[in-house]
C-alpha cells in the first residue's frame, strides 16, 4: 500500500494450561524511493495484557517499555512533538483494543515488528475460546497462524473458525489433537487470499476463532510449579438448580424504536428458555414504576403464555426511575425468600436493562449505591446491562460488583437481541451457589479470589496462589457448595512431581507460566477491586496492582506500553526522521508529474498547495495558540509548530450536555449544554445545535459561573449574583475575574489564571428558525495542569499531525487528504470556520483540516463518552 508492502506476517501462539503467550511478527518493506511512514496496528482481546513489543529497522532493535502510565504518557508526547515513532494502546470494538504504531523508513528498507500479549482463556458454553483479529489490509505472501496446544488434563475437542472463511480456505485449515497436545496452522497462499482472480484485495479480513475443552475425569485440577500453584474447578453432570429471576427493564422514552424492539425480542427468546422449576417477574421502570405481577410466579406454560402477551405489549414513555425499578425488584426478591414462595436450594438474580441515566426519583448514583447494596445484603448477584453510549456505565459497573454481579455492554446495532439473549445464556444454568475453595492458611499467600456466589454449567473457576515455601510441592484443598439436592463437600490433593512430569511431554511450554497466570489473575481482580474502592483502600489496590503490573510487565490501565526511536546522531543515516508535511506534498507533486497521464492532477494539486501556502501565511499572522467553540458546534484547534489548524463538529440533539474541559488539579471545569433552531428542518439529514448555555465552575473555590444568551450568574456557596448582557462590568470576587463587554463577550479568569471568553451571538428576535448562542473561546489554556481533559480541554497539549495524499473533493473548493494523526489515517477536507473574538459580527474566517463523523480519530474515545447528566 502506497509503496510499502507487508511481505510476512506470523500469529504464533502457545496455549499451556487456559494460559495463552502469542507473539504477532509483520515484516514490511519500503519498496519506493522517498521515505516513507509504515504503520503496525493490531486488534487485540480487551482481556489480554500486552507484554513486549520491539521494532527492528535495518539490523536495530528499538525495543518499547512498559511504565507507570503517566511516565510513559510523557515520554509519548514528547516523542511525538518532536516527529519521532511512538505507539500506544487504545479502546478499539467490542471484544478488541488496538495497539498501533508507526515508523518512518528510508527507501528500500525493512522493518520488524514483533508484539507479545498474553490472556488467560475464559470458559464459557463449555469451551475455551481464543479470538484473533485477522486484517493485514493487503496481501501478503508468507501469512500464517499457527497454534500450539498443551492441556496436561488432555483434549477433548479442538476446532477453529474464521468470519472470513471460504469453502476453499476452509479446506487450508490444519488441525490435529491427540492427548494432551494439539495443533492448528492456518496458510494461504498470495491467489488463496485474494478476493477474485487477479484481484489485490485480501479476503483476509475478520475473526479467527480457536475453541477447545480438556478432559475432566476429576471436578477440578491442581497444578503446582516453582512455588506457585492454579486450581481449576469446572465439576460437570450436576442437577441444574431451579432459578428465581427478576428482569428489571428500562422504559423511558430514549429506548423508543430499535433499542425496545430488540429488547422484547430478546424476552420473547429466553422466555422460551426458561424451566417450569424457575420462578420469574418483569419491572418496568420509566417516570413510575410497574410490575407484571406482585409476586415471583412459576414457570408454568400458562404464566409464560401470559408473560409473552405482557412482554409484546411493552411500550416506552417518561424518564428514568431506575432507583425505583430495581428497589421494587430487589423488594419481591426478598419477599419470595422471606415467604418460602421459592426453593431454598435456588439461585436468585436480578437482571437490569437500561440505556440512560437516573433522572427522576432518586437520581444520584452514590446513593442508589448504597440503598440497592444495602437491599440485597451479598444475598445474590446483580447484573447491569448498558445499552447504548448513553449509559453511566461507570456507575452500573461499580453497582453490579459491589453486588457480586457484574456489568456489560450491550451495542446497539442489528445483533442486539442476540447479545442480550446470549448473556442470559452465560447465567441461566446455576449448577451450584455458595462455592468457597478452602486452602491451607498457614501454606498459602496472595490467593486470588477463592469464594464464588454462583457456579454456572459450562463455565470454569480459577484460582491462584504463592506458597509460603517456595520448595512446597504439595496442596490439599477443600471444596464447598450448595448444589440443587445437596451440599457438595470433597477434598482434592496434588503435588509438584505429577504436574513436572506431565510437563516434561512437551518442548514449547513458555517460561514460569503458572507464575505468570497467577500475576495475570491478581492484577485483573486487584483492578477489578479497585472499582468499588475509595480512599486508602484505592490507593493501596491501586500500588499493589501497578507494582505488580511492572514487575511482570503488562500493559494494564495503570500502565503504558511506550515505544520510542531514540534520537539519533546528525551524522548517522540509519533511520530517516519523518518527512514534514512540504516535503511530503512535493513528493507526491514531483511523482504525479513523472506518470504518463497524470498531468491534469498533477495541475490540479499544484494549484491547491499554492492555495494552502497562501492560507498558511494568513494563519501564521493572525492565529495564536488556542482552542475554539462557536457555530453549529463548531471545534477549532490551532496547531502553531504546523502554522495551520484542525476542526470538527459534534453532531448532537438539543438537550445534550458536553463535557469540555475538565482539570481535576486545578478544580476547573466547562460543561456547555446545546439547544438547536426554533423548529427542526425536516430536509435536513444532521439538525443545527449550538451551545446555549455554558457552565464554568471551580470546586476548589465553590465557584459556580451560569452563562447563557439572557443573564450571568455567578454562585459562591449560597450566593447568588446576576448580570445581564447589558451591564458593562468589572468584577473581582474569591479567585474569579469577570470583564462583561455590553452584548458582545464576557471575560473570565479563574483561580490559577485560566481565561475563558465567552462570545454572544444575537439573532434578529424574529427570526424564524435560528435563536440566539454562545461562542467559547480559551485565551490562557497553558495555565491548565497536563491531567486536563474534555472534548477542548485534550487539545491543551501539543498534538501533532502530517498532511497526505491532497486531492480533490466532492466539492471542487474544497480538496480532500488524508491526516495522520495519532497514529490513524483519517480523510479529512480542507474548509473555513469563523473566529468572532475580534469581530462579534462578521468573524474573520480560519482555514482549517475538517475531521469528520464528530472527530472520529482525531478525539480520545468516541464523542458520545462526553456527554454528562449536568452542568456541573
């Protein structure tokens, strides 16, 4: 692509013990004759940890390191500000996070790259699944993905799957098992890859999934190694225990359509599923609260006839009471216990459904908290499903494992029924309640989580420890439940020489692997914790899993894996630094003008970069260091060391609030509130929203700033002080400066010297459809500490971005390109937007790169993740 070719990629991953170590390599080689920018980005499982990566450019090995995530965030701007190879891990789709990075390399160069991550294989269904992400985005001549399986229990079934598989690549498969070991390869050739004969697309795009099960001629298996042991329990032929369950399903009115459609579609599914043992209830929550019935009721086939008709009847109105859903449901819970309206030997569960956030009843968070975690008292598990981004999910997140449960995203797309029916999947079968797995006190240290509310068929549990002796090469455990007839009560041994012989099989066993597992499952659970935490707790979870983090060098959310080129010396010529931007459009302009029959173009784009060089000079004179909101909303971002700037839209309803910046240090935050035209354009695909009123407040001076197109209000405390646009005032009060320019802007500085001006933009009171709005505009965003973050407040730091590929657009004034920018390619067009700090009226116009689809790319996250409940 573009004159680097990836001739070699290898998947190689090693599988001992639900332990998985794979090792990505992709060889590319710059085939031009300029230098040129090669990027490696890599879609991984979200449960995986990052271990190691390295680049070799040219016989040189530029390893990446792993540190604390503030240190390596330092280290990756800097690098970046100065032009240098970086990379960095981020969130990506559902089950993946990308890893991504890129290096420039000098013409007919070569570079390796290799990346490592390691992820402990979760059962589910009865298997264990292992996903890899296949997209090379070419083709490449030397592609293979190859699995080696050790299971010390031996293997029962071994399969492998790909989303892109063809009838032909089905048959390129290679799998064996036998024993304990297995193996899986995966090796299409150049024409096996391609989309049609001829072809340079590569049908190689989607998931490669490798699924297995061992053998289980015991419940559990013990394996001890070097001082560290793994107990894995997974008992199978068990009565199923009869289930009491509460859906708990949000019906405001933001679920109308797809999200409520789906949602009853789900129901109608798992009604289908559920026993005539099992015990059920719907609670329907918007504004009020309702209920199907006021008891659990028994699965018969009459009720559940009755549940169908109830369920497609749903509809959807009001706000969000979701306290007083799931305290209505948490209270027929408890009422069935307290009455014997169940089995005793039965497993509760409440399920929550919602899209929103708490808005009428009781609305805040940390006091549903406490009142639900004090309701179910650790007496079963809640599940917090999220639909959509519009959802807290930070807080249904802490809710469901404060209450031994847990949360999970539901994506609104076109699956959404199935994603909600299959988590009903993973809990609807409870084999045991009540598990606790007892080791040895006075032998053990530093054990993973060893008690467990519910033990669901077809899953597996996991715990890990140290031995006190390091030379101890036994372990006795005992295990305990609650099955459907009776207790389960048995005691397992294992010691050291039966696991090293059953190892001594195998040649590719990786390193101190159990060691690794328990480092692995500690630091999850540790972080896991941390969720719930406050306080010292916090701060000593969040020590003790960073430490660990670093020791065993894994990429975690305390960590970063940061990749740098070293500088270099002026008179090496080993590795070239990255081209800048004039260089790289007149190499394109001095290519095109080689080709036979590119002359037109050639004309076309010369005529834009002298355009653009043109706009440049301009901006250069007149466009300082700062950050832009004003318009339809529109962000501007100047970036000075490039003497140019980057804007995008944020495509929202009126209502919506934004987070803009947000400093924790200094206690300043900007939330800003949009509102739209006075009525909708129905020809119009994307409505107008601007900011009409901004909120600007500082928590460590309790100040509270109200600013819309009628008044100011400042808050200190209790007081109240007001203003209107008319007023022309000075005012110094506690911290917080305020210039009113009468009906033109508003100046403010706060505490640590921070300024801010807001602009007024006044319409004709009769106009039909636009009112009046609120441009913002930072003057002092240096004063702001680096923890500042927001949909402006990101852009405080330097940000750095390379200009490609200009070309024309659908609009002939307006050219296209593409921008790479924090190791994306983003296509962005060439545009103007309107600065009225200078000229409230008219503005004076600022070219800029536009990104598109609300800053996709070029934002931390998608835009949805900054939107907040309030103005302050």
């Amino acid at each position: 692509v573009n004159g680097i070719e990836i001739y070699s990629m290898k998947i190689d991953s090693k599988v001992t013990s639900r332990f998985a170590h794979n090792v990505i390599t992709s060889r590319a080689v710059n085939r031009g004759n300029v230098s040129k920018e090669v990027f490696f980005d890599v879609e991984l499982p979200k449960t995986a940890f990052i271990t190691n990566f390295s680049m070799t450019i040219d016989g040189v090995t530029y390893p990446g390191t792993i540190k604390e995530k503030e240190a390596a965030k330092k280290q990756y701007e800097k690098a970046v500000s100065r032009g240098q190879t970086a990379g960095l891990v981020k969130a990506s789709g559902r089950k993946t996070e990308k890893f991504t990075v890129s290096v420039n390399i000098k013409a007919a160069s070569k570079v390796t790259f290799e990346l490592t991550y390691e992820e402990l294989l979760k059962r589910q269904f009865g298997k264990y699944e292992m996903f890899i992400k296949v997209k090379p985005k070419q083709l490449v001549k030397d592609f293979e993905i190859e699995v080696d399986m050790f299971e010390p229990q031996g293997i029962t079934e071994l399969e492998a799957e790909g989303t892109f598989i063809t009838n032909e690549l089905q048959n390129i498969i290679k799998k064996t098992f036998s024993g304990k070991k297995g193996h899986i390869s995966f090796k299409p050739t150049l024409d096996q890859q391609r989309t049609c004969a001829n072809c340079s697309q590569s049908v190689l795009n989607g998931d490669f999934t490798v699924r297995y099960d061992v053998k289980r001629t015991t419940p559990d298996n013990l394996q001890i190694v070097n001082g560290y042991f793994v107990h894995f329990f997974a008992p199978i032929n068990l009565p199923k225990l009869p289930k009491n369950i509460i859906f708990v399903i949000d019906t405001s009115g933001s679920m109308y359509g797809r999200e409520i459609q789906q949602t009853k579609e789900a129901l109608l599914k798992i009604l289908d599923d559920i026993k005539e043992d099992d015990f059920f209830n719907f609670i329907l929550f918007d504004t009020e609260v309702s209920t199907w019935k006021e008891t659990l009721i028994k699965a018969t086939p009459e009720n559940l006839d009755e549940a169908r008709q109830f369920v497609q009847l749903i509809s959807v109105n009001g706000m969000t009471n979701l306290h007083g859903g799931l305290m209505k449901g948490i209270d027929i819970l408890n009422a069935a216990h307290k009455e014997n309206l169940v089995p005793k030997r039965s497993a509760s569960i409440i399920i929550m459904l919602t899209d929103g956030q708490p808005n009428v009843g009781v609305s805040s968070t940390a006091a549903i908290e406490t009142e639900v975690k004090k309701a179910i008292n650790g007496r079963y598990p809640l599940y917090n499903l999220g639909f959509g981004s519009g959802v807290d999910y930070g807080f249904l997140e802490k809710m469901a494992l404060e209450n031994k449960g847990l949360a999970r995203r539901i994506y609104p797309d076109s699956d959404s029924a199935l994603q909600l029916q299959g988590f009903y999947d993973e809990v609807s079968n409870p084999m045991l309640i009540d598990v606790e797995l007892n080791y040895p006190e006075n032998e053990i240290s530093d054990l993973t989580i060893n008690n467990f509310k519910h033990f669901y068929d077809g899953s597996e549990i996991v715990v890990a420890g140290r031995f006190i002796d390091s030379n101890q090469n036994h372990l006795t455990v005992d295990v305990r439940g609650e099955g459907a007839n009776d207790a389960l009560s048995y005691t397992t041994q294992q010691d050291a020489e039966q696991t090293a012989q059953a190892f001594q099989e195998q040649e590719y066993i990786f390193g101190e692997y159990i060691e690794r597992l328990w480092a692995y499952l500690t630091i999850e659970q540790l972080l896991e914790k941390r969720i719930t935490a406050t306080g010292e707790e916090k701060e000593n979870l969040t020590a003790e899993a960073l430490a660990l983090s670093l020791k065993y060098k894994f990429v975690t959310p305390l960590t970063s894996m940061v990749v740098t080129k070293p500088e270099e010396d002026d008179n090496e010529e080993g590795i070239a630094d990255k081209p800048t931007e004039g260089t790289d459009m007149f190499t394109i302009l001095l290519y095109l003008r080689s080709q036979p029959g590119m002359c037109v173009v050639y004309a076309k784009l010369l005529f834009i970069v002298k355009l653009i060089s043109i706009k440049l000079s301009f901006i250069t004179k007149s466009y300082g260091q700062s950050t832009i909101i004003d318009g339809d909303p529109h962000f501007i971002i100047s970036v000075p060391q490039k003497k140019d700037a980057i804007c995008f839209n944020i495509n929202e309803n009126p209502g919506t609030i934004l987070n803009l910046i947000n400093d924790p240090v200094t206690g300043i935050r900007v939330n800003g509130e949009l509102i739209g035209d006075k009525r909708a354009n129905s020809d119009a695909k994307i409505q107008n929203s601007y900011f009409g009123k901004l909120g600007i407040a500082n928590k460590h001076l309790v100040l509270k700033l109200t600013v819309t197109p009628e008044k100011i209000t400042i808050q200190n405390g209790d007081e109240k002080t007001g203003f209107t646009w008319l007023d022309s005032v000075t005012l110094q009060q506690a911290g917080l400066t305020l210039i009113i320019n009468r009906k033109k802007n508003l100046v403010v500085s706060m505490g640590s010297g921070a300024s801010f001006v807001v602009v007024l933009h006044q319409v004709w009171k009769k106009h039909p459809l636009h009112q009046d709005f609120l441009g913002l505009y930072t003057l002092k965003g240096d004063k702001l500490s680096e923890q500042t973050h927001g949909l402006l407040g990101q852009f405080f730091r330097p940000i750095n971005f390379t200009i490609l590929e200009i070309h024309p657009g659908s609009d002939p004034k307006k050219p296209d390109a593409t921008m790479v920018v924090k190791n994306s390619e983003l296509t962005v067009t060439r545009g103007w937007q309107k600065d009225y700090r200078r000229d409230p009226k008219h503005g004076v116009g600022i070219p800029c790169w536009f990104v598109h689809d609300n800053g996709a790319g070029l934002i931390d996250g998608v835009h949805t993740d900054y939107i907040v409940s309030s103005l302050f």
